[in-house]
C-alpha cells in the first residue's frame, strides 16, 4: 500500500474532526486579530467574517489531516493554517474584509496568525492526529472549554477598559462621527492624542481630586489595621465576657443598607459641623470597612500557632510586643489583602461622598467625577476621567500581588 493511501487509512474520522475544529478555531482567531489590529492602527473599516472564518479553517484542518495523518503534526498544522489565513488576509480583498492600502497589514496578519499557530499547537500537544483514543478526545475537549471560558471572559473584563481608553483618546469630532468605533488614530501628535487627559488634570482640576483621595485612603487604611488588628487578636486570643456575641456579630453592619445610613450620618454630621469636610469621611469610611476587615483578620488569626506566642510571652514579652514581633511578621498575606481591599473601597466610594462633599476643593476622585457627567462635557472627558480612577488601583493590585504570594509562604513553626 503506497504512503499516501497508508495516511489516508490513519486519517479516523476523529482525528478529522478534530483538526476541522483545530483549524476553524485557529483561523478564527487570526482574522479576529487581523481585524481588530487593523481597526485600531491601522485605520481600516473591518468587518469581521465569522462564518466563513470558520468554513475556511474547517476545510484547511481536514486537508492537513488527510495528508499528514501518519505523523504528529501538532506543529506543521498550527504553522500551516496560522500563516495561511494571515497571509491571504494581508494580500487582497479576502472574506469581505477590507485589505489595507500599505503593506502595513502583512505583518500584523501573519503575527496574528503565528499567535493562532502557537494557540493551536499548544492545544494539540501530547496527541496523535491520525490514532485519537477516548482520553485524547475528552482532554481536547476540555481544553476547548477551558480556552473558550477563558477567551469569554477575558474579552468581557478587558474590553470594556479597552473601550473606554480608547474613547479618551479620540477627539470630540471623532466621538460626535461615531461614538462605537473602536480605532484609534494613533498617527496624530501625542499632544492631540492626550488632549482629554490634559484637560481633565488641569481645568477639571482631578490632581487636586487624586491627592484628596490617596489622602483618604490612606488614613482608612491605617486606621482600619490598627483598629482591627487590636479587635481581631482580642477576640481570638483573650478571655472576656460577650466574647462569644461580638464575635459572631461582628458583620451585622452589613445587615444594613448604606443608603439607609447615610441619612441620619448626614443629619448628625450636619449638627456637628463634620459635613463638608474630609474629616468626616475619615469617621465614616474606617467604621464601613472594620467589620470585614476585622473578620478577615479574626478568621487569620485562628490559623495562627498559639506556641510561638506563649514562647515569647515566657521570654519576657509584653501582650503588644508579642503583637509587634510575631503576630504581625506572621500575618502579612492577611495585613496585604486587607489593607488593599479597604484601599479599593476608600479609593472608589462614592454614596458618602457624593453626600458629603460639597466644597470642589475637598472632592474624592469618585464625587469629581460627577461634574464630568454633563452635557456641555465632551464624552472622551469622562472616559479619561474613568481611565484616571481605574488605573491607579490595577496597579496597585498587580504590585501587591507579589507580595501576597511571597506572604503565603512565610512564616509558620519549624520544626
């Protein structure tokens, strides 16, 4: 039997569905890339052609199939079906897609396909098209379920960020043209470019806005740890009378809304001459965010070895020293993410200060941010605005998060 009819013998029927799915999938993706880099730099109005995206790479996965059955051809499928769709979307008017004026589209199409390869081939590693099992199938099928899931929700929590920075970027003739489209103009001067973030920091004075709201934070921050710190350690570690209760009362705050409290606070506050005034956020922001806070840390401390705190206390250390020099060291990953979740509540609160505040001077970044939703506003104000208020706290998390995780694995009673 010759190898050519030999190949197409190995070519099970599974083994060409698979890659039909392999390649409809890799195609997809690289017009899906293509489009979207040509929309956003290169200036081209691109339609996506789904469909015929998926017939086209269905067809390329059973021809690979068929002809090279007899191998592991993980690699050769990716690479072939990757840069073959990328590169007939950059050469001509393919799928009714619009093909660019400049050779510009050749490399973004063909980087768009090397991903796609790179996608496909990771996903077919460790299989043999032309011999599947049944464990192969279910294992490829779980991979599709998980890259789709991922894919999924990837796109719906980076594009409406994606969305909105690209809309501050563009200029109020181009947001009144048409307010949807997801390009951006990046050829123009970068002073053009960063217009709305210029007029935001200056003339709707949001420095003064940031400065306020790190302020707030901050001192939310501090204060909730000591206080919570304090509350927590006492509850998991000293003897008192209503231990029991405050303990398990601790979250019954949460039992009410905030928009029923900040009612009577703004009565009291008022009387006492605290509304209007950044003090008075000071009192209201620590007493929302202890209770969880203090949960948090109470739920931590329970972990922690009673040994080492009876050692130090033998040794001669006060109650705080101990506190001081190994409850805390030991409670950093919890002290972390306690202190950056009271941060990102401080940082993005708004119903207190919207009622609060009412002195330009004194506004958080979230009640600034009123005085961009109007009409004689430009809309790519408001976006840099949100963009200017996102920013700082994903930063932050990203920063902290090494933190957390070195955290994880400090500490603890050895051997």
């Amino acid at each position: 039997m010759s190898p050519a009819a030999n190949a197409r013998r190995r070519a099970t029927p599974a083994a060409v569905s698979v890659a039909a799915v392999m390649g409809a999938l890799a195609t997809t993706l690289t017009v899906g890339g293509w489009a979207l880099g040509a929309t956003v730099f290169g200036g081209l109005d691109v339609r996506l052609p789904l469909l015929w995206a998926l017939l086209l790479g269905a067809g390329v996965g059973v021809l690979l199939a068929l002809w090279r059955a007899e191998r592991n051809s993980s690699w050769f499928a990716a690479v072939v079906v990757g840069l073959a769709a990328g590169f007939v979307l950059s050469v001509g008017r393919p799928l009714g897609a619009v093909a660019p004026a400049s050779l510009w589209g050749v490399p973004s199409a063909l980087l768009a396909g090397l991903f796609s390869a790179h996608l496909t081939r990771y996903g077919l590693r460790d299989l043999r098209l032309a011999a599947l099992t049944r464990s192969d199938v279910e294992t490829l099928v779980l991979r599709g379920l998980r890259a789709a899931g991922f894919t999924f929700f990837s796109v719906i929590v980076v594009f409406p960020f994606y969305f909105m920075v690209a809309s501050s970027l563009k200029s109020r003739a181009e947001m009144l043209a048409d307010p949807t489209y997801l390009g951006v103009n990046v050829h123009q001067p970068l002073a053009s470019l960063l217009v709305g973030y210029r007029e935001v920091l200056t003339t709707f004075h949001f420095g003064r806005f940031i400065l306020n709201s790190t302020f707030v934070a901050l001192v939310t921050v501090v204060v909730t740890l000591v206080l919570s710190v304090l509350g927590a350690y006492a509850v998991t570690r000293l003897r008192f009378r209503g231990r029991e209760l405050l303990s398990r009362s601790i979250l019954l705050i949460y039992m009410f809304p905030a928009i029923v409290l900040v009612i009577p606070l703004y009565a009291v506050f008022t009387q006492l001459g605290l509304r209007d005034t950044l003090p008075g956020l000071l009192i209201v922001y620590p007493a929302t965010t202890l209770p969880v806070a203090l949960y948090m840390l109470r739920s931590y401390f329970q972990t922690l070895p009673r040994d080492l705190e009876e050692a130090g206390m033998i040794d001669g250390c006060t109650r705080l020293e101990v506190i001081g020099r190994i409850t805390l060291p030991l409670s950093l990953p919890a002290l972390a993410s306690v202190g950056l979740y009271v941060f990102m509540i401080a940082w993005n609160e708004f119903l207190f200060a919207f009622m609060f505040l009412d002195s330009p001077s004194i506004f958080t970044l979230s009640r600034g941010m009123v005085s961009l939703n109007s009409q004689e506003v430009p809309r790519q104000f408001l976006m840099a605005g949100a963009v200017i208020v996102t920013v700082p706290i994903m930063v932050l998390f990203f920063w902290f998060e090494r933190y957390l995780i070195g955290g994880l694995t400090a500490g603890g009673v050895k051997g």
